[in-house]
C-alpha cells in the first residue's frame, strides 16, 4: 500500500489549477498550505478523484494541524443562504455559510432554526462535530437536518432526500453527520424552521385514581385546552399525575393553559409545583441510556482500521 504524500508537488498544483482554473487555487509560501476554492459540487467531486489519484491529502476549510501539508478546500463558493420556504419550513444554505448568517435570515423571515447550532461556527463545521441535533428533541419531533449534499473521499456524490423514505435500513446522513470530515465534505444542507413566538408550557395535576386522571384529560381535550395526544398519566407517590404539553403562538398556549388549569381544577386536579412538573416530565422522557456497542459498531471499527487513510478526508482529526 503506496503511502499519502505530504506536500503538493508543483505538478500536483498545475493539476489542481489545470482542472480549476489559476485563479481557484492560492499557492502556499513560507510553509503555509495551498488552498483551493471548487465554484461547484461537481468541481470538489473532482477535486478529490485528483487528489485520490496524484495521492496527496485534503483538508476542509477548518485549520488542519501545522505543517501537515496537502491542500485546503475553501468553501468561500458554498456560503450562499438561500429563501426560507414558508410552506415546508425549510431553507437551504451551502455548508461554508456561518450559523449566525441563517439563524439572523430565518429570523428576518419571521423563522428559527428547529434547532440552534453553535455560532461563529459554519454550517458545515457544526454539523460535522454533532452527530445529530435531534437527539434532545421531546415526542417525536422532526429531525433539524432535511437534507444534504456531501462529496465522498472517493468523489462519489451524495444527495440524501428531504422527503422521509419508507424503506428501512441504516440512514445514510445520519452516518455523515458528526464524523469531522473523515468520510467526506458536506456541501449543502437542508435545514428545518419553525416559526418566530412559539412557545411551549408543561404542565401536571393530580389525582386520586387514573380513572379521575384519564377523565379529566377527556374533558380537557373536549373543552379545546389540549390536544388528545398531548396529555399522559403515569403513576407517582400513590397518585395519578395527569401531564401535559402545550405548544403554539404564545398567545393560544397562555390562553390554553389557563383553560386547562380551571378545567383540570374542577375535574378534582390538584397543580404540581414547577419542580415536580419537571420531575414528571423527566420520568415520562428519562435521559437516553448509555448504549453498548453493538455489531454494527464493530463493523465499522473493523472498516476504520482496514480503510487506506487516503480513503479519508481529514485523516490526523480525532
């Protein structure tokens, strides 16, 4: 197995320039690194066939450890934000654009993101250090990432669905997510919004019995202060709790609670406080339990130490 090069000989640049164009590359002096700036997905396709082929490493954007040598892919073409899509509640951005850049455009729209990402940081930066954002998320809300587009060590183009797919089996951009751009470069991403003024309210009662609990929820999603689905009742200290979520335009959700706590009060309820509220919830939704590693986990560390580290992108990033 040839080993990498470290540096970019001068045919190595002539290559890159020749396939680029002169002006997309920026040669290194005095020890700094060459950088390169793709216009397009198919051009860092590209890019990264030649760099497998001349066998010279690549590194993304992010400041990869001095002398390492190789090239850097500037991503200043990919951070364009695009228009939020009020229907789907979605905006595409080029991974390059700064997280602060689209949460302030979704906000000028009157939209958030689902899911904040860390700021001063680009898109494609956060994504690629946080496995997944969705992992705090409550009651099956919809994953903060739609969508990407992601160009494979190899050059193999990548362009996962926005649309959820009825197949089963492992998701691909969940295995892109949070790997620092060993296994490739994401490019674009499809993120979610959720409109400006939501809020959300937690609350329980309780009950003599579950019988009481279960009636007074009947009463409360017939009067309009919940939504059927959005009420449980679990058992605490010898009492049935009633617990539910509120969440909306803060104006229906206050109005909704108030409804609510005269409801549940006449049905016999009586209010938890604010920290057994929360003791409730967190029983209804405990932290995740530290996973095993299962085969699949040995699979892919089986594939880590076997893969030539030009297959990766990245290769000194732990």
């Amino acid at each position: 197995m040839s080993r990498r090069r470290q540096q970019l000989s001068s045919g190595d640049r002539e290559a890159v320039a020749g396939l680029l164009g002169p002006t997309a590359l920026t040669a290194g002096t005095d020890g700094a690194m060459s950088r390169a700036q793709p216009a397009s997905v198919a051009e860092v396709a590209a890019l990264l066939r030649l760099s497998r082929t001349r066998r010279f490493p690549v590194w993304i954007e992010a400041a990869p450890p001095a002398a390492a040598g190789g090239l850097v892919l500037d991503l200043a073409h990919f951070r364009d934000v695009g228009a939020v899509d009020s229907r789907s509640l979605l905006v595409e951005v080029g991974a390059g654009a700064r997280s602060d850049a689209v949460d302030a455009a979704a906000q000028r729209a009157g939209y958030r993101l689902l899911a904040p990402l860390p700021p001063e940081r680009t898109v494609g930066a956060a994504l690629a250090t946080t496995p997944t954002p969705a992992a705090a998320w409550r009651g099956g809300q919809p994953e903060p990432v739609a969508s990407l587009v992601v160009v494979c060590a190899d050059g193999t183009e990548v362009h996962s669905r926005t649309a959820p797919r009825s197949a089963t089996g492992p998701d691909l951009m969940h295995l892109l997510l949070g790997t620092r751009g060993r296994l490739g470069v994401l490019l674009r991403v499809t993120l979610r919004l959720e409109p400006l003024g939501l809020a959300h309210a937690e609350l329980a009662w309780a009950f003599t019995d579950g019988a009481a609990a279960s009636a007074a929820a009947g009463q409360l999603a017939a009067r309009g202060a919940i939504w059927p689905r959005s009420a449980s009742h679990i058992e605490r200290d010898g009492q049935a709790v009633l617990a539910v979520v509120l969440s909306g335009h803060a104006g229906p959700v206050a109005a909704a609670a108030s409804l609510a706590r005269r409801v549940a009060a006449e049905a016999g309820g009586g209010e938890l406080s604010a920290r057994e509220t929360r003791e409730v919830f967190d029983q209804l939704d405990p932290p995740a339990p530290e996973v095993e590693p299962g085969p699949l986990d040995a699979v892919f560390e089986r594939l880590r130490r076997q893969l030539d580290p030009h297959d990766l992108l990245n290769p000194g990033v732990t």
